[in-house]
C-alpha cells in the first residue's frame, strides 16, 4: 500500500525541506497580525500549520482566517524547523478543506459533555486523544489474546451468530424471524465450539453474544464480544485454570509493552503481571465467606456485591488482582456442564465449573463439559430441556467426543476493569442495551 499521508507523529524537525503530506482536523486556529496558526490533530498527535501573507497565496490566507474547528483539512506543504513542541511546522503550498458545522454537539477541549451524548457523536468523540486510547487499547488486548491462542495451536473458527439453539437455556434471547422458523440470536457460540473441538481439537472464535437481559448495570449490555476457548483432552478443570492464567498473564504483558502511549494518555498505571497460579477459592468457600460478611446470595449466585467483597479479600490475602471462584452447584451451571461423581456431604450436586474474577467482577466463565452421550442426554432433560431441540448437537456425541472444556471471557469487561473506567458503556463504541439501538 502506498502512503497516503504522514501522521504527525511521524514528522521531525530533521525532515526540514521535505514535501509531505499531512491531514487531520483544525482544533486552534490562532490570528496574530499577518500570521495564521492552525493545529492539526490526527489519530496520532497534533502538528503546527502556518499561514504566512505573502509567504503563501492569499486566498489560503483568507481561508485559514474562516475555516471552522473540526473542519477537516489535507495540507501538501514543506517541512520547517520552528519553535513549537515538536520543534517543526509545515508551510503549505496546496490545501483541501473539508468545512464542519458549528456549533459543535459535544464539547471535545474541556469534555463536558455526558457518555450518552458522547455515544450519539462517536465520529467527534474518538477524535479527542484520551478516549480514543481506550479503543487502542482494547485493540491491543485483542491482538493479545489472538497471538496466545496462536501459539498455543488452537484453530480460529466462526460459527453463526442466528441458531435454533439455547445454548445457555432461560428465557434471555433474543427470538427472531427466520423465514418461516423461530431462531434466536447466540447467546455463545458454545455449542458450536465443542463441535469443533471435536475435530479441530483446539479452537477459540472472537465474536458477538447476545443476551436480552433488561438489565441496567453499569457493566451489562446486550450485546457484547465473547472470546470463547475449546480444547479436548483436558484431565480436568485444572487445565481450564492454567490457560486461563497464562490468557490474562500475556495479556496484560502485551498491554504494558505496546500500551504504554495510551495508558500514559489515560493517566492510568500499568497493570500489574500476576504470579501464577492465581488465587482459587470454590464456591462452598466463598459463600462462607459471604455469609460472614453478612452478604446473601441470590439464590445460589453470588451477587456483583459479593464478587467486589471477594475481590477485596483476595487483594488483601494475596495482592493480586485475579482470582478463581471454582466448584459451582449444578443448579446454577448449564446442561452441558460436567458434575462431579459423588455429591457433597450435604447432597449438593456440584460442577467441574471456573469463574475468573478480575478486581470484583467475573470476565470469564467456563468448565469441563459433559462428553459422554448418556449423560448429557440425562442432563438436557434433568434442566427441563427437549432433546429433540438439540438435534445435531446431541447426535455428534454418539461418535467418540473427546473429554473437553472452555471458557469464555468477556472483552468489554477486560477493557473496562483493566482501564479503571466506570462503565463498560465507555469500552463499546456503539454499545447496545435495552434503551440503545443507535447509533
């Protein structure tokens, strides 16, 4: 690909002489005498544009004077040493202008303006250094995760997001009209994914879930991106643990050696590499610990309260951020999760089940799957669930599944937790939830 510009983050003062090519947005334009300054912002930095009478032609002259802030503008113009921060400006010799309306709808020097409005003007809003960093960030906790599966050999699949399936089961989908059938838009690529563990024997797939929860939380939406993990052959859950902590260990070293520029932008400290093995507690223990701390569960869950209690304690007991939440009651845990063989002593059948909390708040979620046709055909049935439904699901277990387990964690909440931003709304750049269908 040719290059169709510099950003300003590529300009030096040693360049001087050199035609180049720059464009961005007019953010100050500054009138002293016969003299024009304009600051140009791109997605990289801010460079200097002057305007000169005599010294460019007067009609440049008189537009610079009456371009409006946030006009875009593409500059072909030679590089010269000057006294500005970057020691450098650009004396231009053609420019196209590209007007912008004024007033501007949301304030982008001294953001004032709310995060709903700000959603509404996206296009203005990532143009403002500090929160288009999030998105830079995100992207690199994106990458991250795409290069650890790599090395570890898993397969990226995609699978589709409108299916006859429930994967999860409940009442929290979203029902659509597929021709002349019911289908549901995913909840999880879940069932999907032990398919093809089935084969491939490691995949993991980036994409859309859905959940249609009227749920107004500051860390809820309805549509969201799932990272989802699948790998056959697993002894255990223990196995779900350890690649999960080497997951979220590469994750936050790639933020903290690619990321340093934006978390700068940000004012945000670098997050901390945690120690393997993280932290595991199961479920008995936590909702002990709970109980202690005279915070009730709903029902057999473990409320947001009670993750940001456990958080604390953990932060307290071992320093880390992260920590494991293991062994969840089967009532709680989907069809194709695995049990273990006996009950506890109280009765309580029990799962082979993880969650991952991240400072106070579950970002992953996963278990040892039930392999064996037999039992998971019991299990569908035991949830209340018609087998029929499941239809090719249920028929490839009847030919050699291997033992397997996954995960899935939650980008959004990645982003949000590990910026210390206050709603995951901030890490979405078009979030959805039940008030939000635009833009």
């Amino acid at each position: 690909m040719r290059k169709l510009k510099y950003f300003a983050s590529e300009i030096s003062p040693q360049m001087e002489g050199m035609l180049v090519r720059v464009a961005g947005w007019v953010v100050k334009v500054r009138e002293i005498g016969k003299i024009v300054f304009i600051i140009l912002r791109d997605r990289e930095g801010e460079l200097q544009v002057i305007f000169k009478k005599n010294e460019v032609p007067d009609e440049l002259f008189e537009m610079a004077k009456n371009i409006t802030i946030m006009s875009a503008m593409i500059v072909d113009g030679k590089v010269r040493k000057a006294a500005t921060k970057k020691g450098f400006e650009i004396v231009p010799l053609r420019v196209e202008v590209i007007p912008s309306d004024t007033p501007l709808p949301i304030d982008i020097f001294q953001e004032t303006t709310e995060l709903n409005k700000r959603i509404n003007y996206r296009t203005l809003d990532m143009r403002i250094h500090k929160h288009a960093a999030i998105f830079r960030l995100r992207a690199i906790i994106l990458d991250a995760f795409r290069e650890i599966m790599k090395q570890y050999d898993f397969v990226e699949i995609q699978s589709p997001v409108i299916a006859v399936y429930v994967a999860e089961g409940g009442a929290n989908v979203f029902r659509v009209n597929y021709f002349d059938r019911a289908a549901y838009l995913r909840q999880s690529p879940q069932l999907y994914k032990q398919l093809m563990a089935g084969a491939f024997e490691r995949v993991f797939e980036i994409g859309p879930a859905f959940r249609a929860e009227p749920s107004y939380t500051i860390r809820h939406l309805t549509e969201f991106i799932s990272l989802d993990v699948e790998l056959a052959w697993i002894s255990g859950v223990e196995d779900l643990l350890d690649l999960l902590e080497d997951i979220m260990i590469h994750i936050i070293a790639k933020v903290r050696n690619e990321g340093k520029r934006y978390l700068d932008i940000l004012g945000v400290e670098p997050p901390k590499i945690p120690d393997k093995p993280f932290p595991v507690i199961s479920h008995k223990e936590a909702t002990l610990l709970l109980k202690k701390a005279k915070i009730p569960l709903e029902g057999k869950e473990i409320p947001h309260t009670g993750e940001q209690y456990l958080g604390k304690y953990i932060k307290e007991k071992y320093d880390t951020d992260l920590f494991f939440i293991t062994d969840f009651p089967w009532d709680v845990r989907p069809f194709y999760t695995m049990k273990y063989d006996t009950p506890t002593p109280s009765g309580e059948i029990v799962t082979k089940s993880v969650d991952l909390i991240y400072k106070g708040m579950e970002i992953a979620t996963g278990s040892q799957r039930e392999h064996r046709y037999n039992v998971l055909l019991n299990q569908i049935k035991e949830k209340g669930l018609n087998p029929k439904v499941f239809g090719y699901y249920l028929e490839a277990f009847r030919y050699g599944m291997p033992p397997h387990g996954g995960f899935a964690l939650g980008l959004d909440r990645i982003t949000m937790l590990m910026l210390d931003l206050n709603n995951v709304r901030e890490a979405v750049l078009f979030p959805r939830d039940p008030e939000r269908l635009e833009p």
